[in-house]
C-alpha cells in the first residue's frame, strides 16, 4: 500500500508539474500550429493560475472527504492525451 501511494504521487506530481513547465518552451511551436498569436500565452498563463488558486482553496475539503489518493487521478485524466490536438507533445 505504501509503495503505490508513494508511485501515485510521483505520478501525479509529474503529470500536473511539466506541463506547467512546459508550456513556455512548447508555445512558439504550438501556437503556429493553431494560428494564434503569441500573446495568448499570457491568457493561458492567466487561467492556469487562476485554475491552480481554486483547487488549492477546495483541495483541502475534498481531501478531508475523499481521503488522500483520491485527488490525484482526476487532474491527471484530464490532462490531454498524447496524441490529441492539444496535447503539448504534438507537432
């Protein structure tokens, strides 16, 4: 049980960290590929931050509730697929 708690974590901390990282990095490529300018990335920026700033005020409860494990797979299913048009791997 500890062991795939700790793999669940690390897993999860992967998923929801890179991206975040990674957007600046993959956004000159990507915003070619959808014809958007290059100052959407501040509006990106803007809604992660303000999606990060509700689930650090909610995860609280829903951890209470749910107990620990339970938060972690839900951001991470809906992270793109790789694959999908949105996903940052493509190009």
């Amino acid at each position: 049980m500890r062991r795939s708690f700790v793999v669940l974590t690390l897993a999860s901390f992967v998923a929801l960290g890179v991206p975040d990282g990674m957007i600046g990095t993959a956004w000159p490529s990507m915003r070619q590929t959808i014809g958007a300018p290059i100052g959407d990335l501040g509006l990106i920026l803007l809604a992660a931050t303000a999606g990060a700033a509700v689930v650090s005020a909610c995860v609280g409860a829903l951890i209470r509730r749910l107990g620990v494990p339970a938060p972690y797979p839900g951001p991470a299913a809906l992270w793109p697929q790789p694959g999908s048009r949105w996903h940052p791997g493509c190009g």
